[in-house]
C-alpha cells in the first residue's frame, strides 16, 4: 500500500510493528566474554540471566579483551604464550590463533575490523596484525610496559599508554609514526575516547590521577584526583574507564579502592562512589547501555550496575581474577 494511501488501520498497524520491533531491539540478547587471567579461560554469561554459558579454555594468562566489529568473534591475549585466541561467538570456541610476539596484554581493532592493535608489554612495542591473515604488517617502538589503547572512529589515529615511561603515545595509522608523546601520571593503564572525541582521558593507577588531554594540541587541559571518605589515597588505583553515548556521565574504575567512581564529564566533579566487588578492574556496557559491567579481581566476580539509579544490582561469580569484558549483541 502506498504511504499516501495509508489510513486508519493500516496506519495503526505499522505504528504497532514499530513498536513491537523497537521492544524487539530492546530486549536483543547480548553475552559476557571475560577474561580470567589465573584460570586461563573465558567465562561466557549470558546477558539476561547471568548464567554460565561456557567455560572456554585459553592459552596462558589471558587478559585484555574485545569483540570484532561484526560481533563474530572475540580476541583475547594471552600474555604468557605471547598470542591471541579468536573465540567464534555462534560455536563459543577458540577457531584461530594470532601470534602477537612477547607478552600482549591488551588489544584493540580498527573500526573496519581489518587491522589489530596489540600491546607487548614486554618488548615495549605496538604490533599491527592484518585480522585476516594474522600477518605482522608493522611494529612500533613506544616507551617501557605498553598497556592500554583507544582508536579514533576514523581510524586515523592510535593511542597508546606505557607504565614505567608514564606516556600516552598518538600513532599515526597511515605512516605508522609515533606524533607526539604527553607525560601524564604514575603507571597509566587505559586510554578512553570522550564520545565526541575531543578530549582523550587515561587512568594512571599509582597516581591515583585521571588526565583529560586535548588531543589536537596534545596538551593535559585538567587532571582529577578521587578522595573516597575512610579509604587511604594509595588504595585509590583508577584504571577502566567508560562513557555513557551521550557523554553525560563516566564512570572510572578504581581498584583496590573497590568503587566505581561516577564523574560529570562537563564539571569534571564526582557525583558518587558505587560500592563494587574488590579491585575492580575493567568495565563495559549492556549493549543498550543501561548496565555497566565491572570485573572484580580478587572476588573473581563481575558486579552488574544500573546506570539509571547508579546503583549495584548483582553480583556474578566468574573465573579466577577476572581482568577484561566484551559484550556481544
């Protein structure tokens, strides 16, 4: 039926489909993929129910961890065997391995899914693999413990921090060149995009410090402390950090500390602390972004917050000292 002929309950009926197919989107289902670092597995969760889906065996030490862009498939490293397994998401198995040279701990993938970025904290080095055929297309020297990583929508740019240098390196993906180097605080571990991408903030767990750095000018333009009543500053460790899509809130993970901070990205003050598992450690939203995911290391838990009423709703036990989530749709 033409649009221009579409009255009364022809009109209704395609309200409802609407509808039914919004509540549809809505309520897709979604798994957990986390990292157990001493188990050496992935526990898989299913996104409603919190049940175990599967405990997929890894190689050793897994830690950092992500979903491809077509959600197919999830990569994690395994640190101690200085590779990468691909978890097929539809069969929940490991179907590749990826040789990444010494020690990855974390990963990222550019947007289009064709390229991964991996961390070799022991090498001090960022290695670029070709995803489809696992070749090294190049590696790029950075300062001392490489860790965490953050990649421009475009694909134009790659940050990443290393620990004991306590630099946020920016690599230009088409010459493959280090562009500039910021000094932020002791140990940094994650580096997180604003949702618009003006400013970059990264975590530095020893200084207790995050640094919100402008990265067209590659300058820190404000660095926040946390001060958690009762809680010694040298327990206060911030290392996950995410943005809700509209960029109204983040949230930082706070390690030993054992809260999630809530932060006003605007004000750059602390609205609350949420209670969580002990030393949470990395974080990750439902795919609707009503719940934010925070894997706890030393109560090997994943604890599950409502992000309407900021508030921790449950508690799931997973694999031993749990380091990193991916969410599949």
């Amino acid at each position: 039926m033409p649009i221009r002929a579409m009255t009364g309950r022809g009109a209704a009926l395609l309200a409802l489909a609407a509808v039914l197919c919004s509540f549809a989107a809505s309520t897709q289902a979604s798994e957990l993929f986390v990292s157990n670092e001493v188990d050496d597995t992935v526990t898989v969760l299913d996104g409603e129910s919190y049940k175990v889906l599967a405990t997929i065996p890894t190689d050793q030490r897994p830690r950092g961890i992500v979903e491809t862009p077509d959600h197919k498939a999830v990569l994690v490293c395994d640190g101690d065997s200085s590779n990468i397994d691909v978890i097929d998401t539809k069969t929940l198995k490991v179907t590749r391995k990826l040789e990444t040279g010494p020690d990855p701990e974390t990963l990222a993938m550019s947007p289009s899914g064709d390229k991964v970025y991996v961390s070799n904290e022991n090498n001090a080095l960022v290695t670029v693999l070709d995803y489809a055929t696992g070749k090294v297309i190049t590696q790029i020297p950075v300062g001392i413990e490489p860790e965490g990583l953050a990649v421009t929508r475009n694909g134009g740019s790659v940050v990443v921090v290393s620990e004991s240098t306590s630099m946020a390196h920016f690599i230009d993906t088409r010459t493959w060149q280090v562009v500039a180097n910021v000094l932020v605080d002791t140990r940094p571990r994650i580096a997180e995009y604003t949702p618009d991408e003006r400013y970059l903030w990264v975590s530095s767990e020893v200084g207790g410090t995050v640094s919100v750095i402008d990265p067209r000018s590659h300058e820190i333009v404000h660095t926040m402390e946390f001060r958690i009543p009762g809680v010694d500053k040298q327990y206060i460790g911030p290392v996950g950090v995410r943005f809700t899509p509209d960029g109204r809130l983040a949230f930082v993970a706070l390690g030993r500390a054992n809260r999630v901070a809530v932060v006003d990205p605007k004000t750059y003050e602390v609205q609350q602390y949420i209670l969580v598992g002990q030393r949470p450690w990395q974080l990750a939203f439902s795919p609707d972004h009503t719940k934010l995911y925070v894997a706890n290391g030393l109560t090997n838990d994943v604890t599950i917050i409502d992000v309407s009423s900021l508030r921790a709703v449950k508690s799931v036990p997973v694999g031993r000292l749990p380091w990193g989530i991916a969410v599949v749709p």
